[in-house]
C-alpha cells in the first residue's frame, strides 16, 4: 500500500446521450465543463483554488476538445486561471487513467486534490483530411471520420491486428463459444438492471444538463426482450452472433471524479467514499482486444493482496457482450452475479473518454450503499490493453 492514500470523495456523471440523440447539440468542452461544476456544486466548502489538477480522458481531441480539453472545461466553468488542467489519451480506458494518474500524484505528494475524469461527444466528432504532399492536388482526397476505429492505418501494420472492434467481438465469441443466446440475455439483463436502478434511485451520481431534456441514459431499453433482441441482425460479420442490440453503442457523456488525500477532508468539506487500493494495466494482440481486463485485474488483486472471493462488486466495461463473457470466462472464481449489478455500457452507453470515471464512481457509490469492502472497476481498450484499479469502501 502507497505511504500516502488517495481517496474518492465524489463523483458524478452526465446522463449518457446517443450518437445523434439529446446531447448532439452541446459541444464537449461544454459538457466537461458543466460536469466539473456539478461536480464541486456537491462539495461546496472546497474552494476552487486549492485543486491542485484537473486531469481529463478524451479519446478524439481533434475537434472541439481543442486539443487540451481538461484545461478548456477549467476556463469555461469559472475556476481560477491557476488551476491547470491536462487530458490523458488511452482509448477507451483515458478517464480509468486519469483517476489512475491522478491518484499517484496524490500518493507521491505532488498533488493533495484533484479532479480526473473524461469526456466525448462521438456525435460530433470531426472528420480530418490529411495534408496534401502538394499545395493543389489534382486528384480527390478522402475524408476520415474519427468517431470510432481504426483510420489513416500506417501500412505496415499487420492486416490482423487491423480488424474492426466488431470483428474482434465475433473472433472472441468463436475462441470462448459464446453463443448469440448468451450475448443476448447478458445485454437484456444490462437493460433491465439500468432501467430497476433509476427506478429505485440508485443513479444518484447522474446530474441533469442545463438546457436538455434528459434526465437518464438514452440508450436504456427497458423495453426490450430475449424475442426483439434475437430478431437484430449481425452488425459486423455476415452469419456472425454480434449485433447493435448486444454491443455498446456510440454516446456523448462526461463524467468527473473528486480525489483527494486523507487530510484533505477538512478542505473538502465530507468524508470519503473509497480508498484507491491498486491498479493494473496489461497488453494484449490488437485482434482480441477485448480480453485485456483480464490480466489487468489479476494484477491490480495482486498488489492489493486480496483474491476473487474479497470482491463484492465489479464495474466491468461493457464494450461487446460476447467480449464481457470471454472476460468472466477468465475470471472463473468470480460470482457474475457481482458484475455491473445497475446495468453496464450496453444499456447506459459507452461515451469512449468518460466510460473509465463512470465505472470507478459508479463502484465508490456502490460500494458505499451496499455496504461492501472491495471492488474492481475494469476495461478494455482498442488496440488491445486493458485497464483496472481495485477500491476499498470507506
């Protein structure tokens, strides 16, 4: 354990819109922005000036992000011009890694508060054109959107290693024999617990966005069934098992997270919610990226010292269904009964650079109301790592 802990004092997050859907008119340093001040709205005895860093996930930042997204949401929310801001880039795990980074500067002494936390809108990401070797070419140009996947592939890498974020999800239902059935009673039973928790309160971390109507994720089915679900066809590979009603989709969200050493509670003004133990971080081929957290979690109990059977909850990412599955497949002494238990990414959604601080919040708040000790938040990430960090409830 570090000499000097950090703790998870507060989290919140955006209700998470679909591609196109409520949140497609806000742009993400506003989204950021508004999240970091719901966020200090609900520690109002801390004074702006002493966060040390605010230090933000962002998957794009080639369009409205304008590059340093974390250091824009400090300007447009107000803070003092002297709190600085960085934005950390690891896919789909970038907000996992701030908290992870936030923390250590926190438990080497260089930081005693600090917000981490992530955001993207995948609606309104841009399209980039490479520059020309030619001030006027002659011939046409291609376009590249940067919403999701592989673009501008540097040709020597491998085909294998290229391969869709779909197709990767068909290879690991075929390594795993996972069956479509499987996948889909894994997204139905994603739909129904999001939708039984906002019924029951227990998304209390969700704050409202000025201006727009939503006040829970918009990709919430609580509607659907095994039937309506089996009737979708295959989104990636013909006669294959994975489909839009089994995969996350694509979203806009932020969320932010409020860390802290043990004696910053005085300036904080509450107590903390969980103690951030350990973390782990693994590689994995890019073509069964989906796997990573698997190794990830391995490591980040190792160095916590506890086994599966010490976890009470675990807020694993949910990319792909059939990816989820593989993942608990390697994982065989863990009960699934303990996994995402409010619903995962296929039903909430999965914004890329905010799902890491969504998952690690949601597990604080869980583990604060169902009185458990430890928890695991984990991910996958394309091009094939994997991400983890290990709470104990406070």
């Amino acid at each position: 354990m570090a000499e000097r802990a950090a703790y998870i004092y507060e989290a919140v997050r955006t209700p998470f819109g679909r591609f196109g859907g409520a949140l497609s008119g806000v742009r993400p340093d506003d989204l950021a922005a508004h999240s970091l001040r719901a966020l200090l709205g609900r520690v109002g005895e801390l004074a702006p000036e002493a966060i040390d860093d605010v230090i933000l996930g962002n998957a794009n930042g080639a369009g409205e992000e304008n590059r340093d997204v974390a250091r824009m949401a400090v300007l447009l929310a107000g803070l003092p011009t002297s709190v600085p801001g960085v934005t950390v880039n690891r896919l789909c795990g970038s907000s996992l890694e701030a908290t992870i980074q936030a923390a250590r500067a926190i438990e080497c002494g260089d930081a005693s508060i600090v917000v981490a936390g992530g955001v993207e809108s995948m609606t309104r990401a841009p399209w980039v054109l490479l520059k020309p070797a030619k001030g006027f070419p002659a011939g046409p140009e291609t376009l590249h959107s940067t919403t999701l996947g592989w673009r501008m592939v540097n040709p020597e890498m491998p085909d294998q290693w290229t391969i869709s974020l779909g197709a990767s999800a068909e290879k690991l239902a075929g390594m795993y024999d996972i069956s479509r059935e499987a996948q889909d009673e894994f997204a139905l039973r994603s739909h129904t617990l999001a939708a039984r928790a906002y019924e029951q309160g227990a998304m209390g971390e969700v704050i409202p966005i000025p201006g727009v109507e939503l006040d829970r994720d918009e990709g919430i089915r609580a509607e659907t069934s095994l039937e309506k679900l089996a009737k979708l066809k295959p989104a990636f590979v013909a006669g294959g098992t994975v489909t839009a009603g089994n995969s996350s989709p694509l979203n806009d969200g932020a969320a932010m997270v409020l860390i802290g050493a043990e004696d910053a509670a005085a300036q904080i003004g509450k107590q903390p919610l969980a103690r951030i133990v350990s973390r782990g971080v693994h590689g994995v081929d890019p073509d069964v990226f989906g796997i990573a957290p698997v190794e990830a979690a391995n490591q980040a109990l190792r160095r916590a010292g506890i086994g599966w059977g010490e976890i009470d909850a675990v807020e694993l990412n949910e990319a792909f269904a059939s990816q989820s599955l593989a993942c608990l497949a390697g994982w065989p002494e863990l009960d699934p009964k303990k996994v995402n238990v409010r619903g995962g990414a296929i039903a909430i959604g999965h914004p890329l650079g905010a799902s890491g601080a969504r998952i690690v919040g949601r597990l604080a708040h869980e583990l604060r109301a169902g009185g458990g000790r430890y928890g695991l938040a984990a991910l996958c990430i394309g091009v094939g790592q994997g991400l983890a960090v290990v709470l104990e409830a406070c």
